[in-house]
C-alpha cells in the first residue's frame, strides 16, 4: 500500500488515456513552422486552464522543470541585499536558495511556530525598513498544517513587499486564489500529473531577473526547451481535479482518520493540527526510531516516508521537525502518511491493522 503521496502521488485515472493517445511527434513549441505554432497553442491553452484556477492571467503563469527550479527562480531572482522574512519549517528548495542569498549578504528572519502555525502578526511583527520579500509555504509538507496567514498579502502590498507562497501541496487539491500573491509555485506530480515539469505564477507587476541565458524561453524567464507532454497533462488532470475538490477531500479524510485512529491506540502522538490538510498527517511513535518503522512496514509492502522525499538521502534529524517540536523522541519517531483520491479505503484500513501489528511486534523486539 503506497501511503506516500506528498512525494509523489498515484497518477489520476487519465493520465493512462493521455499517454496512449500522445502523437509520435510533439514539434518543439518554440519553433516558428506551422507544426511548433500548433504546439505552442496547446501550451497557451493549457497556461490558460492553470491561469483560470488560480484567478490570474494566462501572462503571469511560466512553465519550468520542478517546483524546486521555480522556487529558485523567485528566491534568486528577487533577493538582494534586502531583509526576507520566512519560516522555520520550509521545504529545502526554498530554506537551501535563502541560504544562498544569506552569504551573499542578504538578512534572514526564520519566524518560529507558535502551536504549530503562524499568524499574520507574527510576520508584520517582523517586518523592517529594507524587508523586500516575505516567502512562506501554503502547507507544510511534512507535518500537513496550514499557514492561511489572512490578510497578509494586503497589508504586504500596502508596503511594497513580495509575497511568495510555496503551494506545492495545494493546487489540486485545494481551491487556491493566487492572484494577491507577488508569486507561487506548484507542482503537478503533487496532484497526480507527470513529473518534470513545475509551475510559477509571477505578478505581472513583480520584476524577476533570469537565473541564466539561453534561447529566451517563457518571455525571457526560463530559457529551454518546455516539457510539453507534462504541460499539457498537467492542464488535462486539473481540469478533471477541480469539480471534485470537496468529494475528494471528504474521502482522503477518512483515510487520514483511519491511521490518526490506528496511532491513537498505539499511543502515538501527532503534530497535525485539526484543521491541517486532509491530504498528509504526521504520527511520532517516541519509542521506535521512524526509519526502524519505515523499514519494517516497506517489507510488509507498505511504503510512508520518514519526512520529505527531498531530505531522505541525509541521515541528520529533519530541520522541519525541529520547527515542530523540541522533543528529539517525537522528531526522530516521526512519519508522514500522505494520500490520494485514488487510493482504496478498504485497502488502507487494512494497512492501518498491518501498521498495527507492526509497531507492537518492533516493541516486542526492545522489551
């Protein structure tokens, strides 16, 4: 059972259709022949479709190769020698760039969680004379809490300051209206599209400067040739997501119910708040070292993470979970479990008995 869809989610059921029914050939979409113009049409319909779901124009949308490249984009593309205000908990492509800019003399303000979230006072608190860009994610994707921080962007635009929100885990899967943003990014293999492709959103009014030269793809942003195929999925899968947000969240719900249940009466403890994503939950077991867990359930075939997918190679306890939590039993015992519309319910309870079984079976080993 693949419970890790926060890294990578089950494609939805027309992705299947999409594949089978792509052309021998896809011109590139940057060529001036009638064939590259056809291309490059479906690319704009596409940018259109994405640009309707997030309540902007089909202008402010750029296609690149990940979330990660888009993130990088913004973060070294905007900051100067300024002040930026962000998060103790943001995901490694964006805390790694404003590491980046860090050495190159920029000022750093890591805001930390209170209760597990932040609020929109704690970041005007915050605020100084020479703060240029506020960045902060839509939702943790470790933990699943949600950082709506209400009327921020209004107050932001009032001073002049770049409000960009990592949405990786949102679009798909919530209703998200991009448009009193400065930018976002997406990621469509987060909502069950192929890989190799992310989205930005830029205000039309933000002035971004190009990472590198090239052939002047994405009106100069991001030069290279666009992942067609993965664009235009990622427009056909949306379209299908979108009138099904609600019944689709109702039903990763009970899912994320099912294993908060099954970790309650095992005695495990959760960081996720309440009112967090339906999509992902944390659970800590503070007995059992989380990759020990990890391990022991992929041999029963049944696969969650120990923390992002993009912090796994490292071995040192995740920086996310410090944010969380200063007890190193929860943060060295925690696991992400993530799902997807797609998935079985009757499937995933019986992973949560599996999961069960499991954890009492490890006690049993260090009695």
């Amino acid at each position: 059972m693949y419970l890790d869809h926060a890294a990578t989610a089950r494609y939805h059921p027309i992705v299947r259709s999409f594949l089978a029914e792509l052309p021998d050939l896809l011109p590139n979409s940057s060529s001036s022949h009638g064939a590259g113009i056809q291309v490059r049409r479906k690319v704009d319909k596409t940018r259109r479709i994405i640009a309707d779901a997030l309540g902007v124009y089909p202008e402010e949308i750029y296609f690149t190769g990940s979330a990660t490249e888009g993130n990088a984009i913004i973060h070294l593309g905007l900051s100067k020698r300024a002040h930026i205000i962000t998060s103790e908990v943001e995901h490694s492509s964006v805390e790694q760039n404003l590491l980046m800019v860090e050495s190159r003399g920029a000022e750093v303000t890591r805001l930390p969680l209170i209760d597990g979230t932040l609020s929109t006072e704690q970041v005007l608190e915050a605020l100084k004379p020479n703060t240029r860009l506020v960045s902060i994610m839509t939702i943790n994707n470790e933990v699943g809490n949600r950082f709506q921080l209400e009327g921020l962007s209004e107050e932001l635009k009032k001073r002049n300051i770049h409000f960009h929100r990592d949405g990786v885990q949102s679009l798909g899967k919530y209703p998200i209206q991009a448009h009193d943003y400065g930018s976002a990014v997406f990621s469509p293999h987060k909502f069950g599209s192929l890989e190799g492709v992310g989205i930005v959103y830029i205000h039309r009014e933000a002035r971004i400067s190009p990472l590198y030269g090239g052939g002047g793809h994405e009106r100069g942003l991001r030069s290279g040739t666009l992942n067609v195929p993965a664009i235009l999925c990622a427009g056909v899968v949306l379209q299908e997501l979108l009138p099904h947000l609600e019944e689709y969240r109702e039903k990763v719900e009970r899912m994320r119910s099912m294993v908060l249940k099954t970790g309650a009466e095992l005695g495990g403890t959760t960081l996720s708040r309440e009112n967090g994503s339906s999509y992902l939950v944390h659970m800590a077991f503070e007995d059992l070292p989380a990759e020990v867990i990890v391990n022991a359930l992929s041999a029963e075939e049944i696969y969650v993470s120990a923390g992002s997918a993009c912090s796994n190679s490292s071995k040192k306890i995740s920086r996310v979970m410090r944010g969380f939590s200063k007890n190193p039993s929860i943060v060295s015992g925690s696991l992400r479990f993530s799902f997807s519309p797609f998935d079985d319910e009757e499937e995933v309870l019986a992973a949560c008995l599996k999961i069960r079984d499991t954890i009492i079976e490890l006690r049993r080993g260090i009695v």
